[in-house]
C-alpha cells in the first residue's frame, strides 16, 4: 500500500503541475515559452528559499520531472559550484549539473530528425 500512496502522490502533485500550466496557457496570454521560464525560475526561487525539497521529498518524480524540478536542478548546481569554486561558479554550476540532461536531448533530437522528416508550417 505504501508504493501506491507514492505513485499517488506522485501523479497528484506533478498532475497538479502540469494542471496550472494548461490553465495559464488557456486563461491568459502568456505564450507557452513564458510559462516554461516562468516554470524554471519558480522552481529555482522555491529550491532557494528551501520549500521545493519537502515537495520533491513527498512526491518523488511528481516534482521532479516537471520544469520546475529542471529549475531546482541548476538551483542545487549553483549552490553546490559556488561552494566547491566561489563565484565563478555561479556561472558555471547549472550548465555542470544540467549538462546530462542537455546532452541526452540533442542526441534523441538529433536521432528524431533523423527517422522522421519534419516540415515547415505553411
């Protein structure tokens, strides 16, 4: 029954995510791109005031997969550079601790172009 409550509040608290983005994409003129760097920017404002944590804490993947967790991540880099190389690492930390994720995204990128043919909107 535990596993269950995770995956349960794993698929509330990421569904709820993703729930406030459709209604800022429906409700306002926010372009969808807005709201991904809005989306970022909140999830490093919340990891540096130390309320993201508890909720990555309580609902795992349903924090962390979603842009927010994505700006937690280069939140955690930061951090952890500046502590390792002083201010230059507050340049360099996101991009060290993102760089996994950006990378992974170019070679399926790349892999996706490369079975699919893509074409311009008319």
């Amino acid at each position: 029954m535990d596993v269950f409550v995770k995956y349960l509040l794993a698929f509330v608290i990421g569904g709820a995510i993703c729930t406030i983005a459709q209604i800022l994409i429906d409700k306002t003129k926010l372009t969808p791109a807005r709201i991904l760097v809005i989306y970022v920017c909140v999830g490093v404002l919340l990891t540096a005031i130390n309320v993201y944590e508890p909720l990555v804490k309580l609902a795992g993947a349903g924090a962390t997969v979603p842009l927010t967790g994505f700006g937690r991540l280069i939140a955690n880099g930061v951090k952890k550079a500046v502590d390792e190389k002083g201010l230059l690492g507050a340049l360099t930390g996101g991009l060290g601790a993102t760089a996994g994720g950006i990378a992974a995204s170019l070679v399926f990128g790349f892999i996706a172009s490369l079975i699919f043919s893509s074409k311009p909107k008319k």
